[in-house]
C-alpha cells in the first residue's frame, strides 16, 4: 500500500468515527415528547392588565 492510500484509508475510518459519533449525539438529544410546532409549553404568560405601564423619561 502508498502512503497516499494509507492516508486516505485513515481519513475514511477518521471521517466514519467522526458520523458515528454526531449520528449517537443526534439520537441521544432527540426527545420524541416534545411539543409539536402547534403546540406550545407556555399557556397563560400573564394574567390580565389591570392598567396600563407608564414609561417616564429620567429627568435631571
């Protein structure tokens, strides 16, 4: 075997560790009980106004 094949041979097997690892990193972050995009976690963020926020300038 070259160099240049021995080389290439260690860059597949490097490049295969490489899309092992990501592919088990993937699977072990997927969650198959998260919200689906029309349903959110969040239902009540805040109860209603009772008034309206008033924004004063600093003066001085």
């Amino acid at each position: 075997m070259t160099d240049s094949a021995k080389d290439q041979n260690e860059n597949d097997q490097i490049k295969q560790q490489f899309r092992e690892a990501l592919e088990r990193k993937n699977h072990k972050n997927a969650n198959p009980t998260a919200a689906t995009a029309g349903d959110s976690k969040i239902h009540h963020t805040h109860g209603p106004s009772d008034h309206k926020r008033e924004f004063r300038r600093k003066s001085g």
